[in-house]
C-alpha cells in the first residue's frame, strides 16, 4: 500500500519541480508574474467604455507614446459632476478613440480649470483597464471628491498597448503618464493622488521613489496603495494560484532552495526598500525651511487570498523603521508602540497612523474586501480625500518627530 502512495507523492513532487523549473525562463517568469496575456476583456472593445457603464463620452480613451516608442492605450474619466454640467456638448462630440485627446473637451476640462484634482491610477495584474472591478473602482474614486478626474493606463503588453512588461518599461510607462498629466495636462502635483492596486503598488512606488530623488524632489498629494506587495519573493512565497495552488511556498521549508530559484527572478519590484529609501530621503530633506510633504495610506483586506495582508505589514513597519532609524528600535518594540497607536474598527478592521519627519503613513486593514472588490469601498474613496487634505484622523498624541 505504501509503494504506489510513496510512487504517487514523488510523481507529483516531480511535476511541481518541473513545473517551478520552467519560471527560471525569462519570458515564463513574464507570463507569471504579470499575466498580460489574459484579458480578461475578450471580444470587448475596450475604446467603447459605455460597455461598463459609463455615460457617453464620459471616459475618453487615447494614445500615449513613451520616450522609448512604445504605444500605451489610456482611459480619461470625467467625474459626474463635470460631465453633468456640460453633459449637451459631451454628447455631440465622436466617440471611441480620440485620435487627439487634446482637441477634446474632456481634456479642456481637465486643463483648463484651476480646481480639477487628478487621480492617476496604476491597475494590477492580468486584465487591461476595462476588466474586473477596475471601471467601478473609477467611479468610487470620483465620487470620493468633487471634481477628481482619473487617468488610468494599459502598461506596455497589457490589452492594446504595444510591447511588453518589464521592471524599467513599466516605470517608463508610468512617468509617460506623469508627464502627460504635470506637462501636457498642466495639473501641478499637488493637485495630483496616485492610486495603485496590487502589482500597480509597486509601479506606483517606483515611480514616486524616483520623482521624490529628483531636485527639487516632485511630490504627489498622497499615494494610496491597495492590496500592495512587499516585492516579488515575498510575492512569490505567498501567492496562490486561484487562490488555492501554492506557487513557491512549499519550498519555504528548505530555505536553500528557495533562495536558490528566487536568484533567477528577473522582475524584484523592491518595494518594501523603495518605501523605506523614499521616506528617509524626504524625512532628511528640509533645505530653506520648506517641507517635504508625503501622505500614503495602505488598504488590505483580511480575506485576500491573491495577496495576503502580510506584505501591507511588511511594507509599513519599513516604512516606519525608516523614519525612526533602527537603533533600539527592535521588532518587539515596534509592534508594542504599533498596538498602543491602533485605532479598532469593530467589524470595519482597523487602522494606524504613524508621523514621520515630514509626512505619515497609514496602515488600514478590512476584514472583507477580497483582492478586488475592495477597490469600490468607500474606504480607499475617504483615502484619497484624506490624501487630498494631508491630514491624520486617527493618531493619537500628535505627530512624531
């Protein structure tokens, strides 16, 4: 009885090794990590954006062209409010794809009123800007505040973009999108939130990482990031296919051999050290007396399956070593000065907030939500308004120094 269990468990040890053996091949590890090739949108054209509810002409879908030539396919959302006052000459315009979004009304509004707010969004893996819940977390999002306009991309590869993903190629694409927005758009960054779920949290790091290094540093409103990643091997340990098949997780009992295979992981996404870097570059920076503002706020869910809520844990307590140095500041006493700030929400989870020299982060966990879903809650809607005031709600005690 024993042979043909012990027959069959080596069998299917033998397939997972295969199986785990085939990600050391670059273009496979693509296939995994981002899944660019499954749409999610088939036989739906995503340049007829009605498909998903949205009124006509109220989501402007373009072309960007990025410095290294490629062609990313964008979506322009009107908040309501915008698009109920001029809702007559929204109608009259064509539809589908703008062959210059510039000429477009959506985008006059945009540009030419000093009150507009932008959301520039950055969507997770698989799927392209039309699928899953992604069109209705846009409308969440511009209900959250009068006025808040949402710009959102297919990353090279994804949908209708041409290329293919990469670590660089999607910050490229994400300062194309940046440019468009701050250059071409003509919206400062202080009337700019950036918004990420998932693998877009790490676009949305990198890309904040970078501005923040510029001189003088550019800095958005606030970042919120939505069931983010701590970066790609803790991903990789963590995430289940389906949400039931364990990716590289069984090999965390032999440490050596998961450090062995994650040596050939090309695409790292270091956002846990990105996080860290950017707010200790900003927290040491106060030349002339002016402040160096940030405001990023971290949302997950209990029940996501896809992305575990331990890598918003991950990702906050460097975000707070780094504001606080790590000299006598040990893990045991992190989280007992973490559970002094937490802020109980009954059913609602919890959130805490923690100030550093220059700014704050904050960390929310829900108990429902799933990886998705939690998109359109009104959660990461009252986030992006907090993030528009860059103002704590919850900290008690004041601000750190």
């Amino acid at each position: 009885m024993l042979k043909p269990l012990f027959g069959t468990v080596v069998g299917l040890l033998g397939i997972y090794l295969s199986f785990i053996s085939l990600l050391t091949i670059p273009k496979l590890q693509d296939h995994v990590i981002y899944l660019h090739k499954v749409t999610l949108t088939w036989f739906q054209d995503v340049n007829i954006p009605e498909q998903w509810g949205f009124l006509r002409n109220q989501v402007t879908p373009f072309h960007l062209k990025t410095s290294d030539g490629e062609t990313l396919h964008a979506w322009h959302v009107l908040p309501l409010d915008v698009y109920q006052q001029h809702e007559a000459e929204l109608i009259e315009e064509p539809t589908g794809l703008c062959q210059n979004v510039e000429n477009s009304l959506s985008f006059e509004l945009l540009r030419d009123d000093p009150t507009a707010k932008l959301v520039i969004y950055f969507h997770g893996a698989a799927g392209t800007l039309g699928s899953g819940w992604r069109p209705q977390s846009y409308r969440a999002l511009s209900a959250a505040v009068p006025n808040l306009h949402v710009l959102a991309i297919d990353y090279r590869g994804y949908g209708s973009s041409s290329g293919w993903p990469s670590e660089s190629g999607m910050l490229t694409d994400a300062l194309t999108l940046t440019e468009f927005a701050m250059g071409t758009a003509q919206i400062p960054a202080e009337r700019i939130v950036v918004f990420a779920q998932s693998l877009g949290t790490a676009v949305a790091l990198s890309l904040s990482h970078k501005l923040a290094l510029e001189a003088p540093p550019i800095l958005f409103a606030g970042t919120v990031l939505v069931a983010p990643m701590a970066d790609v091997e803790t991903s990789t340990q963590t995430y289940k296919i389906a949400g039931t098949i364990p990716l590289l997780s069984p090999m965390a009992v032999y440490p050596p051999l998961l450090t062995f295979f994650n040596r050939f992981i090309i695409s790292k996404w270091p956002s846990k050290a990105k996080i860290a870097d950017f707010i200790r570059h900003l927290d040491s920076a106060d030349k002339d007396g002016r402040r160096n503002n940030y405001d990023i706020t971290l949302i997950h869910a209990e029940d996501d399956w896809d992305m575990p809520w331990i890598h918003s844990e991950i990702l906050f307590a460097h975000a707070v070593r780094s504001m606080r140095g790590n000299a006598g500041f040990t893990k045991d006493v992190f989280e007992e000065e973490k559970a002094k700030r937490k802020l109980q929400l009954g059913a609602g989870g919890w959130v805490v907030e923690w100030w550093g020299g220059n700014g704050i982060v904050r960390e929310q966990i829900v108990k429902h939500g799933l990886h998705d879903r939690i998109m359109s809650y009104p959660v990461v809607g009252l986030a992006i308004a907090r993030a528009f005031t860059n103002t704590g709600t919850y900290q008690l005690g004041g601000k750190e120094s």
